[in-house]
C-alpha cells in the first residue's frame, strides 16, 4: 500500500494481507457448479439463465443499486440454481428474490419491496417474495459474504494509480462475465485481473507492473485465457440489450460503445 494510505484508518492498512488472503481462500467456497444446467436443472436453459441476469442488470440500473449488489445477486442465483431444481414459470422469482436479498445485504437504503414487485408486472405478490427470500436463505445456509471481483479490482489497481477510465472500463468488463456462463468457473480475482489487463491494453494506458502482478495474485500468461474469453463475448455480445444500454450511457463513460468500435477496429 501506498504510503499515504497508511494514515487513513478507514483503509485498515494494517491488516490489508491478510484480508485479502481470506478472500482468496474464500472465493472458491462461494462460486457455483458452472455444470449445474446439465446436472441440476430440467427446463432452465443457459440462455434463459442470461435472459434472466440481463434482466436483472437493467432492474440494478434503474434503482441505481451498487455494483457489489448486482455481483452478489448473480451469485446468489447460481448458488441456488446449482443446488435446487427450478421450473421455469419460477426463474423470475428466483432473480427478483435474489436482488432484494442482496440489497438488503449491501445497500444503506435499499428500494421498498413494492418496488421489485412492480418490476415483475404484479406477476409475485407479496407472500410469493417473503416465502422465496426464506427458502432461497435456508439453501444457501445463509451465506451471503462473497469474494467479488470489485474488491480485487480496487486493490490491483492501487498498482496503476487508480486511473479512473481503466477502472470504468474494467467494470464493464466485469459486469458481462455475469451475464456468460462461461465465466462460471473462473474465480472472481481472475476476473477482476483479467478485466483490468484488458481494460489497460484497450486503453494503451500502462504496463503490468510486478507490482500489480503481486497485488492480483496472477501473471499474464495466467491472465491471458480469460482474456479471449471476454474478447468473444465483446464480439457477440447484442443480445444482451439491457447490459449494452446501461454501459452505453454517458455516466459510464460510454465503455460498451467503446469496446464494442474498438472491437470492429482491430
């Protein structure tokens, strides 16, 4: 850590190490069985899984929820998904469910719960929400803390000088590895490393330093594969409207466009 960060006690620079060191321990414990469609479900299919996370992505947008809300949403959708059998007249409840519970989690003041119900169009009542928010925290034994990428995100970048365009991009980044499958299986501090290199090169901003190797835990060549896969998803990511909307925004500096001319250009 820098210097300065040393006096401020709000950082607990002191004991950074070893919080980190938990959460790298702990990420694995929380990331769901990227098989579970195969192995668990009947009728929810992959792409309806990410029809169901584009859809919640807008709901986040337009409550102006934070990001660490958005990533324990997703998580907590495919930790239950991969632990219970869901038909799909329930996926909806299962996305709106898990939203509330997390912004219960990690909001100061989080929407009213009449708020999620009219995103549903009315389709859940009140009794609907309360007994899916008990039975969805009963299987997951109320484990709701998460390693997500967002806190591995900010102390890599103490490396780069928090540029604050290659943070913004590296959100976005971030945020399309919810709505692929294919992210599943890659641990949050990869995505978190992956998506700042990314974001760096797109930028022609920096270099990766040893020390912001040493601060992510992960060398490029083991950046590099999960790198590709954000590069494919970029190139056929339209379907996925509502995640392109909210990151075509000027408060967002525009990253989905952005990526998406860079994309066409090389």
């Amino acid at each position: 850590l820098k210097d300065e960060n040393w006096n401020d006690p709000m950082l607990v620079a002191e004991y950074a190490e070893d919080i980190f060191k938990i959460l790298r321990e702990s990420e694995v414990d929380t990331m769901a069985d990227p098989t579970y469609v195969s192995s668990q479900q009947h009728e929810v299919t992959w792409r309806m899984r990410g029809v169901l996370i584009d859809w919640v992505v807008e709901i986040h947008h337009l409550f102006e929820l934070l990001p660490e809300t958005l990533f324990l949403t997703v998580n907590l959708i495919d930790r239950f998904l991969s632990r219970r059998a869901v038909v799909l007249s329930k996926l909806q409840l299962v996305g709106i469910t898990s939203l509330y519970i997390a912004t219960k989690f990690e909001e100061v003041t989080a929407p009213v719960m009449e708020d999620f119900l009219f995103m549903t169009d009315q389709s859940i009542q009140v009794e609907d929400l309360l007994k899916a928010e008990r039975f969805i925290l009963q299987v997951l034994d109320f484990k709701l803390c998460y390693s997500n990428p967002l806190s591995f995100m900010r102390r890599t970048s103490m490396g780069d000088s928090y540029d604050v365009h290659t943070r913004m991009l590296a959100k976005y980044f971030m945020e399309i590895t919810c709505v692929d499958h294919r992210f599943l299986n890659t641990k949050p501090s990869l995505i978190a490393a992956a998506a700042l290199w990314l974001s760096q090169k797109m930028l022609s901003k920096g270099i990766w330093t040893p020390e912001m190797s040493r601060l992510a835990g992960y060398q490029v060549p083991e950046i590099k594969p999960t790198v590709e896969l954000m590069l494919d998803f970029l190139s056929h990511n339209s379907k996925y409207e509502g995640l392109f909307r909210k990151w075509s925004s000027k408060r967002l500096m525009k990253a989905s466009i952005f990526a998406r001319d860079w994309i066409k250009c090389y």
